[in-house]
C-alpha cells in the first residue's frame, strides 16, 4: 500500500483499514520487507501494527498477523508474542 525510504515508511492505521473495508476483507496479514536484511521487529513495526489493530477491532478486521522479510529470515510479530 506504500513505499518509504531506506528507513522509514509511514503507516495509516485508517487507510490500511479502509483499504481491509474496500476488498470486504474480514482480516489481514501485514507485510513489509526491512532492507537492512534483519527481519527483527523494530519498536515502531510494533506500535504500528497495534494501532492497526485496535483501528480495525470496532469494524470488525482482524489481524492475523505482521510479517517482516529481510535476507536473513522471516519474523512474525504474533509468533513472537509481540501483538
């Protein structure tokens, strides 16, 4: 849904949302890619990603889960317990 720079990509909980609402999506899994190659969960990618939930908790959009990619692996934010 967006492109950033080399550190930084902003994040609208109520777009991401919006765009759940546009595809009648009733969940969705968030993926983005940390060219450091480091997939660890930076502070933000976690205070986003608990944004996003809360902003789709009253409509009804869940989050499965936040994966981010990098050369060295895959992290998920729910299977580290992180959301």
């Amino acid at each position: 849904m967006n492109r950033g720079t080399v550190d930084h990509a902003p994040v609208y909980p109520r777009e991401v949302v919006r765009r759940a609402l546009e595809l009648s999506s009733s969940s969705i899994i968030l993926v983005h890619n940390h060219p450091s190659g480091d997939p660890t969960p930076s502070a933000a990618d976690v205070e986003m990603t608990r944004h996003v939930v809360e902003a789709g908790r009253p409509l009804r959009v869940a989050v499965h889960d936040h994966l981010v990619v990098g050369r060295e692996g895959v992290a998920s934010l729910k299977s580290l317990g992180l959301f």
